[in-house]
C-alpha cells in the first residue's frame, strides 16, 4: 500500500494524513465534520481572492 501512496496525488496523500491524524487523537467524528466545514470555506475563501 506504501507504494501505491506514494505514487498518489497530492490531494489523496494529504488526506491520508489528515484521516491519520484526527484517528491518532481520537476525535469524535461530529467534531472531525464540524471541523472540516470551516477548513473547506476557509480555503473556498482564499481560492477566489487569488
């Protein structure tokens, strides 16, 4: 599997690590999409002002 990731994109990689990280610290999974909510409109954000 190692392989097949690293030979994924970006996005995926990413991903991975963020999914690895919020299991490691064991966080609820309501509070992971709560979360993720403000992380994706935070980014839509800065998208249009560049």
């Amino acid at each position: 599997m190692t392989n097949l990731l690293d030979q994924a994109p970006t996005y995926i990689k990413l991903a991975v690590d963020l999914i690895m990280i919020l299991e490691q610290h064991d966080v609820a999974p309501e509070e992971v999409l709560k979360a993720l909510e403000i992380v994706k409109s935070d980014f839509e954000k800065k998208r249009t002002e560049s």
